[in-house]
C-alpha cells in the first residue's frame, strides 16, 4: 500500500542519526551516534507485535516514516523521534520519484 504524502503531512521533528567509532583513553574504540541531519517527516505507525528477544519478551512496533528526498540515508542509521530509538530497516524511494 502506497500512501500519498503532501508537504503538510510533514508535522513531526526526526533527527538522523549514524554511527561512528571514536578512539577512548585507552586505545580502544567506542560506538557513538553523530547527527546527520534533523528533518521534517510524517511519522505512521504500521504494526506492533510481542517478541521474545534475548528469552525476555518485549514489544516491537514497525514505523512507516516519510521525508522529503535525501541521498544519504543509510540503512544503518537510527532516527531519534519523541525520544525513542528507532532503527532503519530499508531506505528507499519506493516510488521512483525521488
């Protein structure tokens, strides 16, 4: 199903977030997220269900979020909304239409 997104849907605030790898004291490496970019999106939530991750169950919920085009969304970045991580699972313009 393909929605139709008008400027005016775009209402909620994400922040693009990708990961980095920065030397510690110690020589070693640490993970930690920089900014790419905060951007305007229309966020939809698809489903939710329960899993059971690590022998705990907890919930996962599936978000369709829509921005205007960028060429450098990764599949390995995060978006940060309402203060909730969310992981990215494909990055695409499924339209063709940039």
């Amino acid at each position: 199903m393909v929605w139709r997104t008008t400027i005016g849907d775009l209402r909620e605030r994400i922040t693009i977030r990708r990961v980095a790898n920065v030397k510690n004291s110690r020589g070693g490496l640490d993970r930690s997220w920089s900014t790419v970019a905060e951007v305007a999106a229309e966020v939809r939530s698809v489903n939710g269900r329960e899993a059971v991750i690590g022998q705990v169950l907890q919930g996962v919920s599936v978000f369709q979020i829509v921005i205007r085009f960028r060429s450098d969304v990764q599949s390995a970045d995060q978006i940060l909304w309402r203060g909730r991580e969310l992981n990215i699972s494909a990055a695409e313009d499924r339209e063709g239409r940039r």
